[in-house]
C-alpha cells in the first residue's frame, strides 16, 4: 500500500478522494438535492479516473500497450454498462441508447482528438500502429451496419415491424459478440505481431507493482460504479436546472462522465509519448460499447427488462456514430499524428455538442 499512499499524498488531484463518501453522505442526507450530487459526483469521478490512469499504466507497463489499452477499455466499459443496466431494469431504453451512441461518439471523436491534441504540443510528430486503429475502425464500422439494419422497416411502429426489429436485433446481437471475439483473436493471438507497440515512451511516475495496480483497479473501477449510480440518479433533474436538452444529457454529459477513467489513462498515455496505449484505449473502448457493451444489453433486457430493447436507433445518432467513424479511419489511416490532427477530430465533436445542446425538444 506504500506506493498508492505516496501517490495519493504527491497527487493534488487524489485530494479529491474525499469526494466520494461526501457523494455517499450527502445521498443518504439529501437524496432531493440533485444538483449537488451531481457535481459532487462529477468531483468524485476525477481523482478516481486519475488513480486509475496510474493503476492501468503500471499493468501496461508489464503486458504491453495492446493488453493495457484492452484492460482499460473493459474496465472503463465495465461502468458504462452498470449504468447502462440500471436504466435497462428503469425501461429507460431511449437513455440506454443515447449513452452508446454518445459514448461512440466521444470516445472515437473526443477521447482520440484530445490525445492527439495533447501529445501533439508536447511532441511534433507521433507515431502509432496504424494497423491495430485501422482494425478497431473497421469494427465500428461493422457496428453501424448492424445499427442500420433494424432501420429498413418502412413502418417501425407496426407490430409486424416491431417484432421484426427485435428478432433482428438478437440475430445481430450475437453476430456482433462474435465478431468481437474472433477480433480479439485475431489481434492478441494469431497476428498479434502485427499490433506490437511503436511508442517510445517518456520516463515518468514509477509503476505500481504488478499486484497492487490489478487490486487497485478493482477497487477503483467498483468506487466509479457506484458513484455513476448516483451521478445518472441525479443528471436528469440537474439538467432542467442546468438547461440542458435529454439528447445533451445521453450523448455528451453520461457519455463523458461514464468515460472519465479511460479519457485519464489515454490522456496520460499521450503526453508521455505513449499514443499506441491512447490509441488502443480510445477506439479499442469505442469497438468494445458497438461490438459487445451493446449487443449484451439486448440480450439481457429479455432477462431483466420489462420490455426486450432492440437495435434500432434514432436516425440522427446513427449518422454521427458512422461520421464519426469514418473521420477516425481517414485520420488514423497514416500511423502518424500532430496536434492539428486533434484540432480536426475535437472540431467535429464540438459540432455534435452544439447541434445536441440546441436541440429543440420535440426533435429528440
């Protein structure tokens, strides 16, 4: 425990640790003070997205960048779906939606434009493995497709196409969760010599050892649960406070929030002039929600939904999930980055928060 305690007391930013049982606290005090516990648990998801940052560097630094980008991405992935699942038990499908498709969207447009944005000025050029980025944009784009199909019915709301939609939807769902796996075959065994590491990393914080960084990750990934728990109880009524429209809310506030933990490491990936690991973190993350986070949801709502969920999205997330997907493949195809590559990318994103934000209501 020496080395996280040293961490803690040398990191301004873990201060913040003592966040998360005012979040817990002011819940059991004030459970109708919306406002305040989202922004205490906005404050208490920062140092435990900081925290575990380190925590997932130090197994990197023992498995290698592809391992320790898919850790973090599952881990990071492991809370947006216990979100996810409580909306899922709530019926609040539309919410469940709205967070994939933001969530894909911040994590192939935000998460990568800002790593590249920051190592950029802190390097002139960097370089990644072009492949591995080329690999996770292609099972994006495999996701859209599934995200269209459901999309042909000329009349949704008909019960001969609503029946359609949802037997589609579990047909594509295990297509999807297939493919994922075959996919993590392909790159962690049969080709992995394809996916090595091009980063030439800078020294920088010492590593926790190999045992504390795993159980810290563990402890950290169940406090950002939790504290998600209450952030997604309280985002909705603190969004009429705040002013904000429920399609701002799905695809940029849960999506950001939900990804804290995983915008840390690929943050910090990126300025020590590891990009491979940011790279892997952010669309291996974005690949994991379309491939597997999604098409597992489906399933599940059978199981402990009042109603089955089906694939169909609304048109208007469809179409940035595929921009958004193809702007990472054109600016990822190249193996190599600059800080105006981030500019584009972030560009892009702050085009889909404005329209979201603007969004009168009865076009959600």
């Amino acid at each position: 425990m020496a080395p996280l305690l040293r961490e803690i007391r040398h990191n301004a930013i873990l201060w913040l640790l003592a966040m998360v049982p005012a979040v817990f606290i002011a819940q059991r005090l004030k459970p109708e003070a919306h406002t305040l516990l989202f922004v205490l648990a906005v404050l208490a998801l920062v140092p435990l997205a900081t925290l575990l940052s380190h925590a997932t560097e130090s197994v990197a630094v023992k498995t290698g960048d592809a391992v320790g980008g898919l850790l973090n991405a599952t881990l990071g992935n492991l809370t947006e779906l216990i979100i996810a699942l409580a909306a899922l038990r709530a019926g609040e499908f539309t919410l469940v939606k709205a967070s994939i498709a933001g969530a894909i969207v911040t994590n192939t447009l935000f998460m990568l434009g800002a790593s590249f944005l920051i190592g950029g000025l802190k390097y002139h050029v960097q370089d990644y493995n072009r492949v591995s980025a080329r690999l996770q944009t292609s099972l994006l784009f495999l996701a859209v497709v599934a995200m269209l199909a459901p999309s042909i019915v000329p009349d949704a709301g008909s019960v001969a196409s609503s029946s359609f939609a949802h037997q589609l939807s579990v047909g594509l769902s295990v297509l999807l969760i297939g493919t994922y796996a075959l996919g993590l075959v392909f790159s962690l065994k049969s080709h992995r010599e394809f996916f090595g590491s091009t980063d030439t990393a800078e020294a920088g914080e010492e590593a926790f050892p190999l045992g504390l960084a795993l159980a810290t990750l563990a402890g950290v990934t169940v406090l950002v649960a939790l504290v998600s728990e209450v952030f997604i109880e309280s985002v909705q009524q603190a969004a009429v406070a705040l002013g904000m429209t429920p399609a701002f809310v799905g695809f940029i506030v849960v999506a950001l929030v939900g990804g804290a933990a995983e915008m840390a490491s690929a943050f910090s990936g990126a300025s020590r002039n590891r990009l491979d690991l940011s790279v892997g973190i952010a669309l291996g993350s974005a690949s994991q929600i379309a491939l597997f986070v999604a098409p597992v949801l489906v399933l599940l709502s059978y199981v402990i939904g009042p109603a089955p969920m089906n694939l169909l999205f609304w048109p208007g997330a469809v179409v940035m999930v595929l921009i958004s997907t193809l702007t990472a493949f054109l600016t990822t195809s190249g193996g190599r980055s600059t800080w105006f590559v981030g500019v584009l990318l972030l560009m892009v994103y702050l085009i889909f928060a404005m329209t979201l934000y603007l969004l009168p209501p009865n076009m959600q």
